[in-house]
C-alpha cells in the first residue's frame, strides 16, 4: 500500500458526460501527478500540482481540468467524455516539488474509466 | 523530445529462469532512469533507479546499469519466481519533475 488512495475505483459512463476522479496523496506529500495509461498511447503524465498551484502540464486534453485543495487532495475533471478517453488513470503523489530522481513519486491504486 | 523504448511483451518464462528485459531510451542531457513494477491491479512501484552514467540499480534480486555509451538500462534478475508476473515500466526523469515511461513489459512466470 502506498498510501494514496484514489476514487472511485472503477467509473462506467456515456460519451459526452462529465466525470470527476479524486486523489488523497500521502500524509505530508505536497505534489501530485496525475497520469493516463491507456493501451495504445501507454501511460502519459497530464499535469502536476505542488501544495495547489499547478506546476506542470503534460499531454493533457483542454477538455480535462485538475486541481489540489487546501487539505491536498487532488481530482481530475473529464468532460464532453469520447470513447478514446477510456483509461486508467492514476495519481501519484512525492513530498516536494524536484526532479523525479531525488523525489520517489508514490502511485496510487488507479480508477478505471470506461467510456460507453 | 525524449522517449524510452522497452522490448515489448508478454515475456513467458519458466520459474528460475534468467530475467533479461531490454530498454534504451533518447535524451539531451543526463537523465535519471528507472524501473517501475506494476503488480495485477495495483499502482506502479519503483523498483529500481540510476542517476548517472555507469551506475548500478538493485532491488529484490533485479539489477540494471546505466549505460550511456548504448543508452540502454536493461532489467535483469538471475533467477524468477512466480511473484515476478507483474508489468515492468522503464522510465525517465530529465530536467523536471515528470517522468516518461516506456510502453511496459508484461511479465509471466509459469511454476
């Protein structure tokens, strides 16, 4: 377990609805990742967040919206959902904001998203 | 821009078998490497890591070098076990926070 946790587990929804994932990073970690694995594109980095600023983008969609809390959870908005968009998608979570070497992002279990 | 290519599977091997998963990857600069390990419905780990050139990652019996002259970080592990199965990820970090993963290698042990 590495103490971050993510939900909802599993997410089945239609094309063109809106969804929202959740991450709870671990205690006292001040930077969240947020990544997509799918299994053509394999698994891409979206964006980051360091104690509630965004820090980073990656791949990710404009359709798709994040952002950290005061208490530093995490979510992943998804809207006007497509069928390419079904994924895995996971959290990981490091105690600052540093090149990955000196800083070990801990990943969280994920959330299936299925797009019907 | 920099990417990370690893030897696409599945990979069946018999138990105590010799454990060789190929990976090279492109960059500027010098970047971090790693393996991660992503077991039947879990996150991803961090099994191993290098930061520089010729440095040795070990973990759980698994090792890999890096090698900048091949620009490989291949996985190895003399002898598997059932509990190996699991999806391997080579990856790398360079001058940010993200990381940028391979593919992954899915990995099965037969007892």
């Amino acid at each position: 377990d590495s103490g971050v946790t993510q939900t909802p587990k599993h997410l089945i929804t239609a094309t063109g609805q809106r969804v929202t994932l959740r991450c709870s990073p671990r205690s006292g970690d001040l930077s969240v990742y947020w990544y997509q694995q799918s299994l053509d594109q394999g698994l891409q980095f979206l964006i980051q967040y360091y104690n509630g600023e965004e820090r980073a983008k990656g791949n990710i969609l404009e359709r798709f919206s994040a952002q950290q809390f005061p208490d530093l959870h995490s979510e992943l908005n998804l809207s006007s959902l497509e069928l390419g968009d079904s994924a895995l998608y996971f959290c990981a979570s490091s105690v600052e904001a540093r090149q990955a070497s000196y800083n070990e992002q801990f990943f969280g279990p994920g959330t299936r998203l299925t797009v019907l | 821009g920099d990417s990370v290519t690893q030897m696409e599977g599945p990979v069946t091997l018999s138990e105590e078998a010799f454990l060789t998963i190929n990976c090279t990857y492109t960059a500027t600069g010098y970047p971090s490497l790693f393996w991660y390990v992503q077991y039947p419905g879990e996150g991803l780990q961090l099994l191993l890591k290098a930061t520089k050139a010729d440095d040795k990652g070990s973990n759980k019996g698994f090792e890999a070098t890096y090698r900048k002259e091949t620009t490989s970080f291949h996985l190895e592990k003399g002898s598997v076990q059932v509990s190996d199965s699991a999806v391997y990820f080579c990856a790398l970090s360079n001058r940010d926070d993200k990381i940028i993963f391979g593919k992954g290698t899915r990995l099965h042990i037969l007892p």
